[in-house]
C-alpha cells in the first residue's frame, strides 16, 4: 500500500487502517506465479510437525531429576569458584576470577551466570527466603568483584556459587522426598 505526500508530511492526520485480527491482519498470500493461495491450502503438509522441546532430544536438560539438575548446579558452581589451584599455594579459584580480571564486562559475564544458578534454584522449589539469600550472595559478588584487582581477590575468597548450590543442597536435605 503506497501512502500519498500528503499522508508522510502530516503524522497526525488519522489513516484509514483494516482492522487487525484474522484474515484482515495477514491479507491475501500470493504466490510465486502471482496467483492467490487460498487459507486453507496454506499449511496442509504441516499440520502434524510440532516442535516439543521438552522430551526430544533437542533439549538436553529436559528430562533431567531433581538430584542430576543439583549435580549440574554443583558442577557449575565449582567450575566458577574452585576448579583449580594456585601453583605453590593451596589457593583454589575458578573461571569466576579469571573472566573477572576482564573490566566492567567480566564481572557482568559472571554475575549473570551466577544468576542463572539462582534461577535454578527457583526452578528447583526454593522458597523465597532461600533465593533472596542467594541473590544476596550474587550482588556482594557482582558489586565488589566490579573493583579493580581487589574485587578479582574477593572473587576468590567469597565463593559466592558454591555458597548458594551448599545453602540449596541443604533446604533439598530437609525436604522430603517425592
């Protein structure tokens, strides 16, 4: 639909619009020859291909139990906080201090991650007053990691995602079992 100069220079003259909704809102559906597809030839072969995320096997997470979802969790959490020792030392840090040697951008990368866990736990049954734990935890992290070099040495002695997946594993402790 070609719009007239008249219709460009003067915003707020009202147009004339279909109204939305139904056929109006799509309009007609032509094809490549120029000829118009009528609705209900638009979409027979597809009636039965549906994407299901949650059992296929495009969704590796999908199917996963409450004890492997905290496995992961934990996993995660010490890849961030404790993977690897300081040569020499008995220090213990993870990628959370080297992504967070990275200015302003490392530390965002990181806090997000740790968000995510948070959500997890959400996502796991965790009460309120455990998340805003855990997010407690989170924003010490994010906000002093965001100091040169001496929040990148808190980050490895705060371990902040190995505190929250421990606080997580014992409410999941003290729940019963389903």
């Amino acid at each position: 639909m070609a719009m007239s100069n008249d219709e460009i220079y003067s915003p707020n003259r009202t147009r004339s619009r279909p109204p939305f909704g139904g056929a109006q809102a799509r309009g007609k559906v032509i094809d490549q020859d120029g000829r118009e597809i009528p609705e209900s030839g638009l979409h027979p072969q597809f009636e039965g291909f549906r994407f299901n995320f949650g059992t296929s096997s495009a969704n590796p997470f999908g199917n996963l139990t409450r004890e492997q979802r905290l496995a992961r969790l934990d996993a995660l959490a010490k890849l961030l906080d404790v993977a690897f020792i300081l040569p020499g030392t008995n220090i213990r840090y993870g990628i959370d201090g080297i992504i967070g040697l990275i200015p302003v951008i490392g530390d965002l990368i990181t806090t997000a991650i740790s968000l995510w866990l948070v959500r997890e736990a959400r996502a796991l049954g965790a009460p309120w007053h455990i998340t805003a734990r855990m997010l407690a935890n989170v924003a010490v992290d994010g906000v002093v990691g965001m100091v040169p070099l001496a929040g990148d040495a808190f980050d490895v002695m705060f371990r902040a995602n190995v505190r929250n997946v421990r606080m997580l594993k014992r409410w999941m402790d003290k729940q019963p079992r389903q």
